[in-house]
C-alpha cells in the first residue's frame, strides 16, 4: 500500500508556482527508492507517522520550491544543497539542473554522509 500511496502523492504535486514562474522538480531514479522505502517503512510501523513523514516530505519539497537557495550547501560543492526534514532523520538533497531542481538524494542520517556524490554529473 504504501509505494502505490506515495508514488501517487508525489506526482500530484509536481509543479509549484513561483511568480510568473513554474519550478519543476524530479528524483533521481536512486533517490525514488530512498523515498519509497522511508514512506513504506514508517507506513508500516504506524499509518498515522508514514502519512507524517510524507507530509513533512512534501512540506519540504515546497519550501525548496519557493526558496531554492535557502538551504545549506554541500561543503566543496557549492551546486548541491541539502535541506534537513523535522522531526525525521532525513534530508533532501538536491541540485537545479536548468530551471529545474533535481533531487538527488532522499539521505537517512546514520548513511556515510554524500554516498550519493557519484549520482552527480
């Protein structure tokens, strides 16, 4: 249940409004797995959380969308920024890739920090 949930979540809301402006943003395929496993895994210990951390997920997502350049950047990579969710041990790592943001990583705390680098173009 919990792939099909937040498979469908996340396309609908691809898009975001900024000004006269449309963001777009996508996974990188890797990073898809990171987030359907994370959603799975807490939809499975308890709906109510998987559904919170989705949310969280999304409300990130969003912010990223209105602010792209607000979260930190990666040290010596200055292209790739990472914003860390509330109350989960994840963050988001992402690129703008033309107009478009990419994210790169859905990256679990307790994972050897920027294993996702070689995703990098």
């Amino acid at each position: 249940m919990g792939k099909k949930y937040s498979r469908a979540r996340m396309r609908a809301s691809k898009q975001h409004v900024v000004g006269d402006d449309v963001l777009t943003w996508r996974f990188h395929e890797e990073a898809t797995v990171e987030f359907d496993e994370a959603a799975d895994y807490y939809l499975e210990g308890a709906l109510e959380v998987g559904y919170h951390f989705i949310s969280v997920f999304d409300a990130g997502v969003d912010r990223i969308r209105r602010m792209p350049f607000l979260a930190p950047t990666w040290p010596g990579r200055p292209d790739v920024r990472r914003l860390v969710l509330p109350r989960f041990p994840y963050s988001i790592v992402y690129t703008l890739e033309r107009g478009e943001i990419l994210i790169v990583a859905v990256a679990h705390a307790k994972r050897q920090p920027g294993y996702w680098l070689g995703r990098l173009h």
